[in-house]
C-alpha cells in the first residue's frame, strides 16, 4: 500500500499532538505503545515526527481512545470525541484476552468489549481494502458454485 508524501512539518504536528493526546492520558510511552501494540521506539518515531503511521495506527487511537481525526490530523476542534476513556478498564480487558479458553469466552468479549469490536473492524477494513480484488472474485466464485447447486 502506498503512502502519501507527507511534509516533515505536517509529520511532526501529528506527532506532536499523538504525544499531547498520550500526556493528557496520563500513560507512558512503554504503556501507551502496548495497549497500541506497537514498540516504544516506533511511537517515539511517530512522536517526533520521524515516522508516518498507516490507517491501522490512526483507526486504533481513533475509536479506541475516543479521539477525533480531524484533532490529530489537522489540530481543529476538539481532542475528544466524547468524554476521556478509562485506560485502567481497557487494561482490565487486555489481561482479560489472555484468559479466553472456550469460544464462548471470546463471543462474550466481542459482545461486551468496545475495544475488541473496534480493533476487529480496524482489521476487517484494513483487510477489506488491501484484498479488494481477491474478496471480489472469492464472492463471485462463491455465488457461482450456488447457482450451480440450485440449477442441480
């Protein structure tokens, strides 16, 4: 996937306002790159405007931190979408995944946890637009063998 060519100084104002945005949170680097699952060093790269993030990283600190784009993108409005979340809860919940033994413990976390839902859409979308080609086919080929039963 190509990305855009992004200034130096438009990378370091995002970069500014993701460490703003990990401050007003009250999380360290360590912490923050963990619940993001990404090392320090690349959030620190990211920081200072050294790095440029894909959708992956922006979705994530979007939906996961209630954080508006328009915010961290282009530094208008406000930075929160609704009121702060609580990290120690999200923390709560990733020690959580670690327990999941049946499937019935995943389907209650993807039920109850807004995090989860959103990390997995993050992923759906992502996958979505890297393979659009391919899901299209796979569909058509599906639709086909279908129609093929039905006409048996």
């Amino acid at each position: 996937m190509k990305r855009l060519d992004i200034s130096r100084d438009k990378l370091a104002a995002v970069g500014g306002r993701v460490k703003e945005l990990r401050k007003s949170l009250k999380i360290s680097q360590k912490d923050f790159s963990a619940f993001l699952n990404i090392s320090a060093s690349y959030l620190s790269e990211i920081e200072h405007g050294n790095s440029n993030p894909g959708f992956d990283f922006f979705y994530k600190i979007s939906t996961a931190c209630n954080v508006s784009l328009d915010y961290l993108f282009h530094g208008i409005g406000e930075m929160m979408l609704r009121d702060k979340i609580n990290l120690e809860e999200i923390f709560d919940e990733r020690e959580y995944v670690r327990d999941i033994v049946t499937v019935e413990d995943l389907l209650w976390l993807i039920e109850h946890s807004a995090m989860f839902k959103n990390t997995i859409m993050g992923f759906a979308a992502k996958f979505n637009y890297e393979n659009e080609e391919i899901i299209k086919k796979n569909i058509e080929s599906l639709r086909s063998n279908e129609e093929d039963k039905k006409n048996d």
